[in-house]
C-alpha cells in the first residue's frame, strides 16, 4: 500500500522536526545509522515497521521493548521469513528486488 502525498510530507516534516533527519535517506531517522540491511529484522513484521517509521531493529527495541533472547524465544523458520521479507520489500520498496 502506497501512502498519500500529504502522509509522506507529514511523516517527513515529523522525521526532520523530531530528529533532523530525513525519512528518504536510507538511514534511522533515530539514532542515523546508514548500514541498515534487511537480514537486521529479526521478523516481517520489524520490516514492516521499519517501512513505516524508519527505525532500525535496535531503536525500534528500544521504543517498543525488545529482547535479546527473541530468537531463541521464537525460533523462526528462515525459509518462511524471506519469503515474508520478500512480499514486505516489494510493498514498501526499500531494500529493492531479491
């Protein structure tokens, strides 16, 4: 789903006033970095959100909770969530075409 124009000036403007950065610069727009790679989501859904709000797996944690033992507590089948990631880049074409 693509998101109006008026949602994507806001959610800019939100991005810049918040945080002096810019969503469309391929970095958090919390903590900056810029070495964002899809495999940091530790689930479709951290993607997703990061489609949304532009926040990197650690800053999401750190605003919604996180664990360090996710992994071991939801053990993932990898097959399965590529598949997922591969449907979330296409929807929100950011990472491109696997």
């Amino acid at each position: 789903m693509t998101k109006s124009n008026g949602l994507e000036s806001a959610l800019e403007g939100f991005a810049q006033q918040m945080f002096g950065r810019s969503r469309q610069a391929g970095a958090c727009v919390t903590c900056g970095s810029d070495k964002i790679q899809r495999e940091d989501f530790r689930d479709p859904l951290s993607l997703k959100e990061f489609g949304i709000s532009r926040m990197c797996q650690k800053c999401q944690d750190s605003v919604f909770g996180g664990s360090e033992d996710y992994e071991r507590e939801n053990i993932l089948d990898r097959d399965e969530v590529n598949q997922d990631f591969g449907t979330i880049d296409e929807e929100f074409d950011y990472f491109g075409k696997v």
